[in-house]
C-alpha cells in the first residue's frame, strides 16, 4: 500500500474520530453540565474527552513531525518539492527551539484563580504561557509563509 494511500486513511479516521468527540462534546454533553469540585462553575460533560483528544492530536503531529524530518531521504521531504521549498521547512522545524525558549522567559509565574481556588506552580504557569506565545509566533509565521507563497514570491 502506497504512502499516501496510507495517510489517506489515517487523515480520514482521526476525521471521524475528531467528529465524534466534538459531538459528544456540544450535543451530548453541552446540556449536561456538571459542577466542579468547587461548585462555583460548570463544565459540559465531555470535556474531558475532548482535552484529551487535544493533547492525542498534538502528540501525533509532533510525533509525525519528527519521524518524517529524521527520515527524509536525501534532505528532500517531497521529490517534487525544490530546493528552496526543502529549506524553508527545515526553517520552520529549527524555528520552534529557539521560539520556545524566548518563550519561556516571557512567561509568567504569577498565580491564577481557577474554578478549584488559587493555582501557584510556577514552573506550570511559566510552561503554558510559553507554548501559548510559540503557538501565536509560529502562527504569525505560518500566515505570512501561506501569503508569501500564494503571492508567488517562490515560484521557479
């Protein structure tokens, strides 16, 4: 079986699975709140499941995104793709470290009232907002590399 008949399959499956969760989530579980610990606020019955399934996801992309840099023959991650299009996602591969630790020291260690009372890990408090601000950095980049491209800067 070919790669991207593979792939296919594997796109369409976590698809439907991502369906499922999210509608486990709005219409199942959305009507059905449930009070936390605190009884100060509620939460739709399925967010568990759906957080879950968030950090799967970003697992599997991370996962993807490693196993598919270390084994690209040749330095090529497509063989149609040209040089300066292989660069360019070594560039962005190479660019979250850097981001991520910049990141990390604009982070804040302060403390912060959630639903079951005052939340003080430092370290955890520091380590969110760190991969929030990467999120929107690489994001920001992202963006401009999507306008850049359909702009036709790179064509050959």
């Amino acid at each position: 079986m070919k790669a991207s008949k593979i792939a296919s399959i594997v796109y369409y499956l976590l698809l439907a699975i991502s369906a499922v969760v999210l509608v486990l989530f709005f219409c199942v579980g959305f009507g059905n709140q449930e009070s936390l610990p605190s009884g100060l606020y509620k939460s739709p019955q399925f967010t568990d499941l759906l957080m879950y399934w968030m950090y799967a996801q970003a697992a599997i992309c991370g996962i993807c995104t490693l196993v598919g840099a270390v084994t690209a023959k040749g330095g090529k991650i497509d063989s149609n793709m040209p040089g300066w299009g292989v660069a360019l996602a070594k560039v962005g591969l190479w660019l979250f470290l850097p981001v991520l630790a910049i990141t990390w020291f604009m982070g804040s260690t302060s403390p912060i009232m959630t639903g079951t009372g005052l939340y003080e890990d430092a370290f955890w408090l520091q380590a969110t907002d760190a991969i929030i601000y990467t999120i929107y950095v690489l994001l920001v980049v992202t963006a401009l590399a999507l306008v850049a491209s359909l702009s036709g800067i790179f064509k050959k």
